[in-house]
C-alpha cells in the first residue's frame, strides 16, 4: 500500500509523522517526494503553517490522480477552534467536491497534535517543581482529564492549542531539564515510547479520541 | 561580466566551506538561517575586493571561473596570514580558455612567480597577481571584471546613506557631462540623491524611467521630483540634491530619507538596474525582502527578468513570492554540515517538483536538503 500524506501545519508535524506512521504500520517507509514512491512507500507534504492549505488538498488530489500508483490520501489536520465534528464536515464537504482516484482519509487532530502528546501522562511529574505547570496542572489535570478537553487559559490569554502547546512544553521542561520543545523541531516526541504511552493512553482510557484517526489512516 | 562557477572558503580552515556551484544568469540562493547565504554573497564580494581595493586583505580560498568581454578565465588563490599577522598570497593560478583549450598565464607561489610562461622578479606577496599586473593586455580584462561586482545592502548605515544629503562634486558632473558613461555614474560611490541627480540631467530618458517604473509601483505617489536640501530647510555649499515625492491628497515634499523602507529599496534598486554597466557585471543583493510590504516584495521578481541587461544577479531570499516567481532552475540551495556548505542545483530538482502540482516552494519547504539546511 502507498500512502501520500498531507500535514496542515508547522514542519514539527511533518517530522512526527515520519517517524510515528511506521510504527502504526511498520510495512511503510518513507520517500521525500510523491514521484519516489514505489512499493509500500509513503511521503509527506507539509503545509509549513503558511496559509492556502485548501490550495495544497487540491493539488494534492491532482497529483494522486497523476501518480496512479497512490492508494491513499490523508489528509491530517488540527480542528482549533471548531469542534471535531465541524472540523471534520468541513473538510468533508471540501475533498466530496474533487475527484480523487485514491481513497481519502481525513485526520482530524482535535484540537492540535500537542493535544495527542499531552495524552502521555508520564510526562507529568506527580509533583512538578515548574511554578507554571503546578498552576497549570491545579487548573486542569492532563493526567486525569481527558486532554482533548482542554478548555482556553484565560489568565494567560492563551487559547486551547497555544494553551495545550505551552503546557507540553513546560512539562518536557520539568520532567527532562535539557529538554526543550518546540513546534518545528518536536525531538522529544518522536521516540517510540513517546508515541507507544500516547497510544496506550487512547486504548487504556476514552481519552484523545480523535487519535483514533491516526491510527486507522495507516492501517 | 558573468561568473560561471564559484567554490570558495572564508578565513582560516576552520571557517566555511562552500563547495563548487555553477551560476547562471539569475541564480536565487536559497537555504535555512545559518546555512551560509549571507556569507556566500560575502566570499564573493571580498574576493573582488582582494584585488580592487588595495586596502584590503582578505584571508581564504577563491576558484572562480568567470567570463567577460568574451574572454574566460580561471582565477583559483590561496591567502593566509604568516608569523605576524599580515595577510600574503600563498599560490595562484590564472587559467584563460582559448577554443577550449587552457592556457597558464600565471603561476605563482612564494617561491617563483610565472607570468605567461615568463619568469617575474619577486613581487610584493600582500596583493594578488591581478593587482600587480592589472595593466597588462593579458590580464586587464580579469581585472576589469573584478571591478564589476556590486553588493547591495539593505540595512543599517550603509543603507541609511543613501538617502542621506550629499554634495555632488562639480568636477565629477563636468566629466560625466563629456563622458556620458554610465560606467562612471556605476563606480562613483555617490549615493541614491546624486546619483538621480545625475541621471537627469545627462540621462533624462533613464531618470524619466525610474521615476515612472516608482510610481507605478507606488501609485499613490503623485509626483516625484529632484529638489535641493535648501528646500528643506537646510543649507550646504554647493549642489546637494534631494529626490522628493508627493502623495495623494497630501500636499507636501517628503525628502527621500523620509521614504518607508520599502520605497528607499524598490528606488535603490530601479536605479541600480538602471546603471548597470552595459557589458554586464555581478549584482549581488541579500534578504531584500526584509521589513516590505506586498507591493514592494512584488515588485522584484519581475524587475529581475524584465531588466534589460546582461548582468548576472545572485541574490538571496526566504520569501515565498519572491522563491516561487523565480524558476526552479535557477535556485541553488545552500546545506551546511559543520563548516562544509553543500549545494543542491536548482535544475537537480527541476524534474521531480516538474512531476507534482503542489507549487515550487511548498515542495521545496519539503525537500530534506532544504528542512535540514544545517546539520
């Protein structure tokens, strides 16, 4: 099976996809390009974060239709502000409007892929020394609660994905002192046992359900 | 004057490393943030420099093989510094290309110095054999061409001085009036006020062209004009020019200082163009989109290829208007790994982005080399 893979946002995405999609599916390896993909091949184009991602689908769709040898089209994107399922019709509406030779799946990271990594609870010391992930942690627990719940930090004028985004990034920075996490280089997040904790936390609870999305897009 | 291909290596052995790269007429460096743009453009403005300004010493590699006047040549020099820190030529060879074949005009090492088969007396090792023997029939168009290489710069006070008030020596007027040489308007260091100065009074049909070109692409500039300082309030001996503009619906000379950002470069450029000598020379300009708006970022694909000229333009960007106006085959994209900078041709890539529909810089944003332009 070939997949192409879409990635809306920053290229820090990108590169967890790179690495998490072969441990969904270790039959697939990456190429760097759709012209490259032979057999069980699988290349990502990111968006970048730049705007006209619906531009980037479209010729997404032409170059599936071109490259007969695609079997499949995912199309991975953060719900933000929307709920899943707004998100989700959105995206629905757009891809029915354009002929696709392939199949098409659509992610939809509810609300962004910091949300999923927020799901390894690990990550979370059980008594932070971090003044900001105490306050954090005390306003609302990712350990417990479900992540995908996440609510905006007004306090810090923050909404839910730069909320989910500072709040996983001061817990890498508790728990691992040189670690820092940023949004275009996400290293620490690209480990097998990062990814393997996030997967048990969907299995194990009905948390981050929408990575249930990335799960099936792969398989 | 066009260079063909360039490899160089800055300061000591320790410093970067740019590997051999092929240049076109417009040559697009492209690269992430510290994979060694900016000091490309400078290895290759120094090393122009290590020959045309006699104050200046610059410690690297250089191989250059560039064309000029119809004739090729191969310039390749080694500097270093010796026991007290005074800057000396360690070897040089001087290639010309006559019907493909090659031919030795110099020589040189610290210990023999060959000039066109010819043994020299030993010559001073702090300048470069095309200094020394810039006069010679065989050398001077070499020369010539290394005279021909414009960096410009879009920040600080270097920039700043271009719009700054300037007095224009009387002498150079009177010979530029007998001359009427736009390679003398090229070399005269004078800045942006005098050199529009100039141009309209001994090349009125350029100035009319520049001022048209600015306000078309500003079009809510009414009028443009040259006043003098005087006008505004200041008072200087002798000639010292200011352009000015007039908005719309504003009734007011603003001074060409007081011009955005934006609209300094876009009349900084146009003006360049403009005088570039018309034989051709090298224009080097790094991250001119800086700080512009749309309609000063738009602007400049299109005055590259429009520009009626035979120079050769190596410029630097990160933007995504100005990457994905300029074709694929004349980017080259710069890759760092420790102090060695690699570069990937555009016309390597050409083929595979030719083969997706997605646009040229959203492939190249995904392209390994480029993500990962320094290791």
């Amino acid at each position: 099976m070939n997949l192409y893979i879409l990635v809306e946002g920053e290229m820090g995405a990108q590169k967890l996809y790179q690495h998490w999609v072969p441990m969904v599916n270790p039959n697939l390896a990456y190429v760097p390009h759709i012209s490259l993909i032979e057999k069980d091949n699988f290349s990502i184009l990111g968006g970048g974060g730049y705007p006209g991602y619906f531009d980037i689908i479209s010729s997404a769709i032409e170059d599936v239709n071109l490259h007969d040898n695609v079997d499949r089209l995912v199309i991975s994107v953060d719900s933000e502000d929307l709920s899943y399922e707004e998100k989700l019709e959105e995206m629905t509406d757009y891809v029915s409007k354009i002929s696709c030779r392939a199949d098409i799946r659509i992610i939809i990271q509810h609300f962004c892929f910091e949300t999923w990594a927020l799901g390894n609870w690990t990550i979370i010391r059980p008594h932070p020394q971090s003044l900001k992930l105490i306050q954090y942690k005390g306003f609302y627990n990712v350990r417990s609660e479900d992540p995908e719940l996440l609510p905006p930090y007004d306090l810090d004028e923050l909404n839910r994905a730069q909320f989910a985004a500072k709040y996983l990034r001061h817990a890498l920075n508790d728990k691992y002192r040189n670690l820092t996490y940023i949004k275009n280089n996400p290293k620490s997040l690209l480990h097998p046992k990062y990814y393997q904790r996030v997967k048990e936390r969907f299995e194990q609870t009905n948390h981050i359900s929408s990575f249930s999305d990335f799960l099936s897009a792969f398989n | 004057m066009r260079i063909l291909s360039y490899e160089a290596s800055s300061g000591s052995e320790d410093d970067l490393h740019f590997l051999k790269m092929d240049l076109g007429k417009i040559n697009l460096i492209v690269g992430n943030s510290g994979a060694g743009k900016t000091r490309l453009l400078n290895t290759i403005f120094n090393g122009a420099r290590l020959v045309t300004r006699k104050d200046k010493f610059y410690i690297g590699f250089w191989d250059i093989t560039l064309e000029h006047d119809s004739n090729k040549y191969r310039w390749i020099i080694k500097t270093s510094k010796d026991e007290e820190e005074v800057g000396k030529v360690v070897e040089e060879r001087i290639l010309s290309y006559k019907d493909e074949k090659e031919i030795v005009l110099v020589d040189r090492t610290d210990e023999y110095f060959l000039f066109n088969g010819d043994d020299l007396p030993k010559l001073s090792l702090s300048e470069s054999s095309i200094t020394l023997l810039q006069d010679e029939k065989l050398i001077k168009p070499l020369y010539e061409a290394l005279t021909l290489i414009m960096r410009r710069n879009f920040s600080g006070s270097v920039f700043e001085e271009q719009s700054s008030y300037q007095s224009l020596p009387q002498s150079f007027l009177k010979k530029i009036r007998k001359s009427k040489s736009l390679k003398d308007l090229f070399h005269s260091g004078l800045n942006l006020n005098c050199k529009l100065y100039v141009l309209s009074k001994v090349f009125k049909d350029i100035y009319d062209k520049i001022c048209g070109e600015f306000i078309a692409t500003f079009p809510f500039v009414s009028e443009a004009k040259l006043l003098n300082a005087e006008d505004f309030g200041i008072s200087f001996p002798g000639i010292v020019p200011v352009f000015a503009l007039k908005e719309k619906y504003i009734n007011k000379w603003i001074a060409l200082n007081e011009f955005s950002s934006g609209m300094k470069k876009v009349l900084l450029i146009l003006c360049d163009i403009h005088i570039l000598p018309e034989d051709g020379c090298v224009y080097l300009i790094d991250e001119y989109e800086n700080s512009l708006g749309v309609n000063a970022i738009n602007f400049f694909p299109s005055v590259l290829f429009e520009a009626e000229t035979k120079s050769q333009f190596i410029i630097t960007s990160h933007h995504p208007y100005i990457i994905g106006n300029v074709p694929v085959k004349d980017w080259i994209i710069v890759h760092r790994k420790g102090n060695q900078v690699n570069v990937k041709q555009g016309v390597e890539l050409e083929d595979r982005f030719g083969k997706s529909k997605q646009k040229a810089f959203v492939q190249l944003i995904n392209d390994p080399f480029y993500v990962e332009g320094v290791e």
